[in-house]
C-alpha cells in the first residue's frame, strides 16, 4: 500500500511537470513586433554594387606596425567615395582623425533631439598567406558574378560603409532631412586596434555630444544557423565582450639537451598553458543569453521549442549541447585562447626563456581583474611571470532593448526583413562602438547581412562576398532606419 501511495505521488509530479512544460510551450506570446508590409525604396542595383566593387579594389589593409601602410589604397579609397557620393560630400560636414578615419555630420531639424551614429570601418584584414589560391575571384578585383560582390571588404566592412551612403545620397536626392542630426563615423584602423575611433569619441565627448544611439556593425542575419527556428534569426547585439591578452613567461638555465632537468622552460609554460586550457570559465545561461533564447523559443519547432521553453528544467542539458559548438559555446562563458607561443631556437639547446600568450574574450560580468585572479589561481606557479595587458578592453555594459533605438532597429529589420525573428544577443568580437560608451547608454551591433552556415567562414576568410540582392537590401535597411527615427516622437 505504501509502495503504491509513492508510485501514485511520482505520476502525480511527473504529471504535473508535464502540464507545467506543455503551458509554457505553447502558452509563450511571441515577442515579434506586428509591423505594416511597406514598400520600400527602390535602388539601382547594377550602379551600387557597381560602387561597392569599385571601393573592394582599394587594398586598404591596416597595420598595427605601421599606421601610414597603405596611405595609398586610403587616399584613392576615400577620394573614391567623394566622386561616387557627390551629395554626402557637398551637404554633409567631413572631418578627419588619425591617418585614415573619417566623420561626416548631417544636421537635424531639431536641435534639441539627440543624434545618432551609424558606424562602419574603412580598413580590412589581410589575405592569410598561403590561401590566395583558394579564392574563386582574386581577393581585390572587386568583380560582380553570379550575383554576388566578390572581395576583401565586401561584407567586412565596407559593405556596411557604402551602404550608409548609398542610403544617405538617395534620402538627400528625395530631399529627405532627419530630425536628429546623423553622424556617419567611419574608421581607418578598426581591425588594428580602433585609435580613429578612439580620437572621433574623445573629441565627441569634449564637444559634449550625448546619442540616442549608435549603430556599429555586429551580428547578422543568419538562416539555417539555429537549430528549430525555420525563418531567418536577425540578432541585434545588445552587448560586447571584453577582450584582453594576458603574457605569460619563464626563465631557466640553458644547457645542452643531453641533460635536461626536471622542469624544462618549455615543460613549465607547456604545463601551464594546459592547465587554463583545461580549467575554462564556468558557462551559465543567464543574461542576454536566456532573453534571446526566451524570444526565438516561440517561433521554433519541435523538441527545441520545448527545451528552450524551460530552461528552468532544461538548462543544463542545453548547456551541455551548446558547449559542444565554438560559436555558442563562446556566448556562455568567457572563453580562453592559446594563441602565440615562443621558445627555443635550436634542437640540441635547452632554452633559457619561454612565453605564451593567451587570448580572453570576456562575458558581460566578468572583467579584467577576474581574469587575472583566475589566471594567476589556475597556473599556480610563481616560476611563471603572469603580466596582464595594459590595452584590454572591459565588457560593454548591456543596452536595453526597450529603448527606442533599439525599437527603431527592430522596426526596421522587421519590414526589410520581414520573415526574420528579431532577438537581442551578445557580440563575441570587438567593434569600434566599445570607445563610445560614454556617449551613449544604447549602442548596438547589427549588420543586414544575410549569411547561412556555410558563409560564416567568409568572414576574414576566404571567397568573402555579399549577394547583390542582399547588398539591396542593406541599402534598404539604412534608408528605412533613418526615416523610422525621423519619424518618431
């Protein structure tokens, strides 16, 4: 009888939990914003991706050595656009910083509104040696084929860049003037560190300008990336990691290889390079994480729809499936990279010095300070010099979705692309927004680039490009974003 009474109360909560699983499945509202069917402005698509081709030929590859590199390829770049954009330079102020970034000002109507800035670098990364074979159009040829803008820059950023201006030349053709005054900010050296972008917000922030937003590139419209989700996923970074490099170095005596001691030089940083390997950052779904999973969980189908409904009860087992992919698994944690090693120059030699260095790219409640304590805690030997960088970059704060500028975005991104699902979610690469956070509490990180599983490669890799359809649409997007702000209250 007792037995009974216990198998009755396990059916009991077992029935229970499943009314509780099933009420938040399918009870969830969807937290898609309803917008109108539009008809957007038309674009001359042959004449932009024209432009945008034109603009990939410029080899405008930035150096962390060199800042004065490729002071050719910026100077034709630049005197490129001023002959492709007539308009944006006749009524817009241009002003320049550092070698190559570069601010264009259109004035509002109304003084009092707060601008907004729309961000895009200039520069790019180098081919990586050894792959330019592997290209199906040579990298800086700037060809358009098979509907696609082949190059370098295409969709890394300059197709972002032209994009703003191809939307700002069209919107000053119609004779459009928005409410806020717009900023384009555009930098030469984003992908070498950002000290345009750094110059452009402190004299910013001398003059006193304060944003209602700002928009840098970020992440993308992705399809047939989410497992569960059959519309496109629009994310809009509503956050950015930190990122820091920590040295690590040992000194030994040197001597001959026949007699090695105990600890070699190359042991003891081996060891400890292992041991943070081994000892991540803990992962957790919280934050920025959960709110894009509790928005995306009522447009999914099937078993992921239920998991994601209840992370309460599923959570580690999403988790743990998460943390099998590099790219979700980096959205969960602070995540640790072995990137440089050096020691010893000859076979028979014991080095006397060895170094690493050690990549961290850190989560929203994490900092610097964290990962020193965790790094010096997990090596755990004072042989091994641990110096912490001078130049890392702390988390961004968390900008809030229920702000407008935020609303605009997704306004926008809902009647560009009409069948994505918009969420926020976390940038795990570093943008030149992260100089401005003290110009602006809303700072978001979206590109309209679509881009299925098999393009993420493209990006800083090889055969990178952007559909001219897609090239269209971003135009659209930015247009439609201006006017949307223009418009409201």
């Amino acid at each position: 009888m007792k037995l009974k009474r216990i198998s009755l109360a396990v059916l009991a909560v077992c029935a229970g939990l499943g009314a509780v699983v099933l009420a938040n499945t399918w009870l969830k509202p969807s937290r898609q914003l309803q917008v109108e069917r539009l008809t957007l402005p038309a674009v001359d698509a042959s004449a932009a991706a024209a432009r945008l081709a034109g603009a990939v030929r410029f080899q405008t590859i930035s150096s962390d050595t060199d800042p004065n590199a490729s002071d050719e390829a910026f100077k034709g770049l630049q005197a490129f656009l001023v002959q492709q954009f007539p308009r944006v330079h006749q009524q817009l102020k241009l002003e320049h910083f550092g070698a190559h970034s570069l601010m264009y000002t259109w004035a509002g109507s109304d003084a009092k509104a707060r601008p907004l800035a729309l961000m895009a670098h200039q520069d790019v990364v180098p081919i990586a040696p050894g792959t330019e074979a592997k290209w199906s159009v040579p990298p800086f040829e700037g060809r358009i084929q098979d509907g696609f803008i082949w190059g370098r820059g295409a969709w890394d950023d300059k197709g972002n860049l032209l994009a703003q201006l191809e939307a700002v030349e069209a919107l000053l053709a119609s004779g459009f003037q928005p409410r806020q005054t717009v900023y384009l900010l555009s930098g030469g050296d984003e992908e070498v560190g950002g000290l345009g972008a750094q110059e452009m917000a402190r004299v910013l922030k001398q003059r006193g300008v304060e944003f209602e937003f700002i928009l840098d590139e970020g992440l993308l419209v992705t399809e047939g990336v989410m497992p569960g989700l059959e519309q496109p996923a629009a994310l809009i970074g509503v956050a950015e990691k930190g990122i820091g490099t920590w040295q690590l170095s040992v000194e030994a005596v040197p001597g001959h290889a026949s007699m090695p001691p105990h600890h070699t030089a190359i042991g003891m940083i081996s060891t400890a390079l292992s041991r943070l390997e081994a000892n991540p950052f803990p992962a957790k779904i919280d934050g920025i994480v959960k709110e894009l999973f509790d928005t995306l969980a009522p447009e999914m189908k099937g078993a992921n729809r239920v998991l994601l409904s209840n992370l309460w009860l599923f959570g580690p087992l999403v988790q743990q499936q998460l943390e099998k992919s590099p790219s979700s698994n980096a959205m969960l944690r602070t995540t640790t990279a072995l990137t440089i090693v050096n020691a010893g120059n000859k076979v028979n030699v014991l080095p006397g010095h060895a170094e690493a260095s050690v990549n961290f790219r850190l989560l929203p409640g994490d900092s610097l300070d964290t990962v020193d304590a965790h790094v010096k805690k997990v090596v755990a030997n004072e042989a091994i010099k641990v110096q912490r960088p001078q130049d890392g970059s702390e988390p961004s704060a968390v900008s809030p979705t229920s702000a407008p500028g935020y609303q605009w975005i997704n306004r926008t991104v809902r009647e560009v692309f009409p069948t994505a699902v918009v969420a926020p979610g976390l940038m795990v690469a570093g943008t030149d927004a992260r100089f401005f956070a003290e110009l602006s509490r809303n700072i978001y990180k979206f590109s309209p680039v679509r881009a299925r599983p098999e393009d993420l490669p493209r990006f800083h890799g090889t055969n990178e490009r952007i559909s001219v359809a897609n090239y269209v649409e971003a135009i659209q997007f930015y247009q439609q974003l201006l006017r949307n702000a223009a418009k409201a209250s």
